[in-house]
C-alpha cells in the first residue's frame, strides 16, 4: 500500500474501498506487526491526501488507537509510527485541531518525551507535539501536561538530533510569557537555558 500511494488516484480507490476502516481495525489489533503496518500505511495516506484524509481518519476515530500505541509496552518502531501518523493529523489541522484531540494526544506524547529510553521515539514525539503549540490553548495543555522538564532533560541528551528536536519545541513554548516561565523554571534559571540552547 505505501508504494501504491505514491500515486494521488491510487489513494482515492483505497478511500473509496474502505481502507480507513480497515487501518483503524488493525490499529487496534494486539498484534504489533499489525499495528505498526496500520500506522505506517495511515502515515502515508495522510502524506499524500492531506487535510480531508486527516479528516476521515480522525471521524474514524483513529486517535484514541493511535495515542494507545505510544504506551511504553509497544516497540520503539510501534511508537514512532502512531506519532508520525498523530504529526500528520496535527500538522494537517494546525489551528483548526480541536481541544478533544489535543487531549487525547498531549499526555501520551508528553510520557513518551520523559520516559523513552529511545533518542527516535523523543524525537517523534517532540515533532508530533511542536505541530500544535503555535495555539493558545494546546500550548496551555502541554505546560499543564509536563511538557517541558522532559525537553529540558532532551537537551542534555548525546544525541544532536534529539537536542535539537527538544530545542525547536522548547522555542515554541517561549513564544508566551507562561511558556517562557516555565523553561526557566523547569531548569532553575533562564541562563541554564539559554546556554543548553547555545550547545544545540
């Protein structure tokens, strides 16, 4: 399937036969093999059919089984399948995301940032959570949820990449004064901050 959506009308005949259904069924499977092939084909149909195949999969009621794989029991490939699948729903929508998704996502991601002991989950999951912190009120949520401690800990990862990813979101946050106090308060002092930052 993912080859096949390469081609824009490829995608419509697997609309058209059902293949949301199918995907949300198997994202709901106890299979990880199952899952983790669900998640990767919705990822790629989100890439290719945008916001209106972002749409029906979240009228599917493709979130909740999604948010569910980001569970620390599921694979390192399990986890950063469903939050590139929730990076796509999340980007497709931007502003327009509804707080009742932004809900159910916010704490699974959030858990993956302070809990993975993978730099490739963090870093998907910091993607998938920076789509909808240029909002008002998901930023308020993903303060609330305990966004920022993890990000700051990212920083001081050995991983380039995952510092990085931490600092795009930790700039995103800073945009408002709430989010700019809670960086520093999450690392004592906005100096500890700005030079972790700096290493990035």
């Amino acid at each position: 399937f993912n080859v096949l959506f390469n081609n824009g009308s490829a995608c419509d005949r697997a609309i058209e036969a059902g293949i949301m259904q199918a995907l949300l069924a198997m994202l709901s499977s106890s299979s990880d093999e199952c899952q983790l092939a669900a998640a990767d084909t919705l990822c790629s149909l989100l890439d290719q059919k945008g916001l209106p195949a972002c749409d029906m999969a979240v009228t599917a009621g493709a979130v909740r089984p999604l948010a569910a794989m980001l569970g620390s029991r599921n694979s390192r490939e399990c986890i950063i399948a469903a939050a590139d699948a929730l990076r796509e729903i999340l980007f497709n929508w931007g502003s327009a995301c509804s707080t009742a998704v932004a809900a159910e996502v916010i704490q699974p991601l959030v858990a993956v940032l302070g809990t993975s002991s993978s730099d490739e989950c963090q870093i998907a999951a910091a993607a998938a959570l920076e789509t909808i912190l240029d909002v008002d009120i998901t930023r308020s949520m993903a303060l609330a949820a305990g966004i920022v401690r993890p990000l700051v800990c990212m920083l001081k990862s050995s991983s380039k990449e995952c510092q990085l990813a931490a600092a795009d979101v930790l700039v995103e946050l800073s945009q408002t004064a709430q989010g700019a106090a809670a960086v520093a308060k999450a690392a004592d002092s906005m100096e500890t901050v700005v030079g972790l930052l700096r290493t990035t």
